[in-house]
C-alpha cells in the first residue's frame, strides 16, 4: 500500500515537474519566420535621425504599452502577459536580421498582435525598427 | 532601297526604346503620401478634423459631457451635477477617406447619421498643401410629440449639419483647422432663425508622442440677409474648449474643458447659450476604440 502511494507522489511529481518544463519550453518557443521575411533588407539607417524619430513617435504610440519606454519588456501591460516580451536592449535581440524583427513585430503569433493593419506604411515600419536598434538599457 | 529599310527599322525601334525610357520614369515616379497622423482621432473636442480612419475600421466613440462647474466642490465641480450629456456612436470606414457613422444621443434623444468624406488630403512633399473634409448629419430629435406643438409632422425632429473643413499640418507639433458650417432645424422656437452659418477654428499642439493639447472655437454668425426676421432673438453663444488628448494604438482619450452641453454641432452652433465665462464650462470627455478588419 505504502509503495503504491509513492509511486502516485513520485508520479504526480513527474508529471507537474513535466508541466513546468513544457510552460518553459512555451516561452522561449522559437520563431517560424518565413524566408521571405529572413532575407528582407531594412532600407534605412540608425544614422537617419529623421527616420529614428519616426520610430520613436510610432513605437510610443503602437509597442510602449507593453515593451516600456526602452524597450525592457516592462510596459504597464506586461503583467497580464505570458508570452516572453523579450528585450530589445539586448545584444541577444540586436543580434537578430531585421527582417525577423520585423517578422515579429508586424506579423506576430499569439498574444504579440498583428499590426499589418494598424501600421500600414512601410516607412513606419521600418522606422520602428530602426528606432529599436537605438534603444540602450536606463 | 536596303537604306531606307535599315532607316525605318532604327527609327522604329528608338521610338520604342523612347516610350520604354518613358514608362520606367512613370513606374520611378515617387508617390506623395498624405502626411502621418495630422490629428488623433475624428473630432478635436466636438469638432471634426480630416481624419478618416483607413478602410475597414470600426470605430467606438463615447463622448460625455458633465454639468457646469459653479457649484465647486459641492458637485465635484459638475461631475456629480445631475443632467449630463452622454452620446455613443459608430463610424465605419468605407474607404481611407471616407466613413459613416450612427450615434445616440441623451440630450433631446438625437439619433444622427453622420458621414465623412476627405478629397484631398495634405502630403508629405507639399504637392497638396492642405486637407479639404467635407462632414455632414442629419439627426433626429427623438422625444415625444408633444415637444413639437400642436401641428406636429415627422419632419419636425429633422435638423442638419454640414461642414467644409481646411487644416494644415505645420510641423510634427502644430496642426490648425478652420472651417464654414451650415445648420438647419426643421422646427425651432418662434421667432428663432431655421438657418445658421458659423465659422470653427481649432488646433492641436503636441508635446509628446502621445500627448496633446487641443483648442477649438465655433462661432455662430448673425447674418441679417439670411435671416428670417428683422432683429436677432436669443441668437447662440460661441463656444470654446480647451483640452488634452493621449492617443494609443486603438484609442484616443480626450479630457476638457468646454461652455457647450451639445455634442452634435448642430446644437452647439444652434443652441448654446452658455456664457464663454468660467461659471459656465464644464468637463467632458471623448473615448475611441477602434477595430480593424
């Protein structure tokens, strides 16, 4: 009797040790960006003041909410959000083709909303990028 | 014989070559783009800009006005005073530039039916210097037949709305309007005017990405050739309001100050009689939301 009872312990610990795991595993699922986007070129530049200026207004008004001011993930929304909000001060995410960047930031996948529809011109777009390139940890 | 041949076949392939060079110029020819976010949302306060939200957006609109503000803290400065204004509406985008929109209102029950069309919008390069908006309603005041008197019709309830509307983007921080409008009620109190022509300035100035602040001011005119009768009674009061605006990706929140109860226009430039004095203003604020299809 005892045996069987730590054989349903040791399994209903395996199990949510599993769960844990999986809701990691969740997280930091990987992007599925299409080639079409892997290989798209950003056609400006951090140097374009005018252009980073741009990204910065779009960025306020568009990403802020939940990615902070500087981009740390940490926007007044980004509590009642599971998935990883990421850090766009990072070298990990400055690393990155800008095409995937803007795969991500446009297209989306679950709670990360498409915006294909609210940022219509490809200028803005490409300038929010850019903006992001600029942001330094505070 | 071979020459001339030789001639006619040059000139007809450089003549194609031409008009290839000339379509690879039309194809090179830069688009001039409206210019970004000239204004928040549709309206200043109660006053309509050029915006149209692009094709296929839905958008909410709350727009509450509280009571006056000279009771001071014993209403909360009129957020506690009964007989607050409140409408609901929803403006659909057809096209870019033009919507139509459905709204209900509680003062006098109006239910109007508004429509939006913006042919020629500022750009970026200044090849359209600036946006022309045409705006125009008609609502229905939907209270009981015995407000209108004896000899009521349907067409009693009936008043109209038009406006022309030009404003220019000047910098990424200063945008102003000025306008010519033309309202019409059905059915007013006796010796009070069917017709009215005002004049609507606003601006906005924007002191950060988000954030605004908004001004506008409507001025009903006192024209005598157009007017039904000799002398001017109870002609309508200019109103004014002073606000700030933060706009996010699918909203826009505006709080202000404002001396007119109306929210549809045709009220303001037909029926306020508030003083343009501090006793008289009173807070209101708008909301939008908008859904994208």
């Amino acid at each position: 009797m005892k045996k069987i009872k730590v054989r349903i312990l040791s399994g209903s610990l395996l199990v949510l040790f599993g769960l844990l795991l999986m809701s990691f595993v969740q997280e930091k699922k990987p992007w599925d960006v299409p080639a079409k986007y892997q290989s798209m070129k950003n056609p400006q530049s951090v140097d374009d003041a005018s252009m980073v200026k741009l990204g910065k207004m779009m960025y306020s008004k568009h990403c802020k909410s939940c990615h902070g001011n500087f981009g740390e993930g940490n926007g007044p929304k980004a509590r009642s959000i599971d998935a990883d909000l990421g850090d766009f001060t990072s070298a990990e995410f400055k690393a990155q083709k800008d095409g995937v960047i803007y795969y991500q930031s446009f297209v989306g996948r679950d709670e990360m909303p498409n915006f294909e529809k609210k940022i219509t011109d490809e200028e803005e777009r490409w300038a929010i990028v850019t903006y992001m390139h600029t942001l330094k940890k505070k | 014989m071979k020459k001339y041949l030789y001639t006619l076949v040059l000139a007809l392939l450089s003549s194609a070559m031409l008009f290839a060079q000339e379509e690879t110029e039309t194809v090179e020819k830069v688009v001039d783009k409206p210019v970004r976010s000239p204004w928040e949302s549709g309206t200043i306060v109660n006053h309509h800009t050029s915006v149209t939200q692009q094709k296929n957006t839905l958008e909410m609109v709350i727009n509450h006005r509280f009571g006056v503000v000279e009771n001071g803290i014993s209403d909360v400065f009129g957020i506690m005073a009964p007989g607050a204004n409140i409408r609901i509406g929803f403006n659909y985008s057809i096209l870019d530039n033009l919507n139509v929109g459905f709204g209900t209102n509680s003062q006098k029950k109006y239910q109007d039916f508004q429509a939006k069309y913006t042919p020629f919008r500022q750009t970026r390069q200044n090849t359209m210097p600036v946006s022309v908006t045409l705006y125009g309603n008609a609502a229905i005041d939907a209270r009981e037949e015995t407000v209108f008197g004896t000899d009521y019709a349907f067409s009693d309830r009936m008043s109209y709305f038009s406006e022309l509307i030009v404003d220019r983007k000047f910098t990424d921080w200063i945008t102003l309007k000025a306008s010519v409008n033309f309202t019409h009620y059905n059915a007013v109190d006796s010796l009070m005017d069917n017709d009215k022509i005002g004049v609507g300035f606003g601006g906005r100035v924007k002191f950060s990405p988000q954030s605004s602040l908004t001004f506008e001011l409507g001025i009903p005119l006192q024209i005598s050739s157009i007017s039904q009768y000799s002398t001017f009674t109870k002609p309508p009061k200019a109103h004014m309001a002073i606000g700030y605006e933060v706009s996010t990706s699918t909203h826009a929140f505006q709080i202000f100050l404002t001396n007119g109860l109306g929210i549809l226009n045709q009220e303001l430039y037909m029926h306020n009689q508030a003083e343009m004095d501090l006793r008289s203003f009173r807070f209101g604020f708008n909301i939008t939301r908008l859904w994208n299809f």
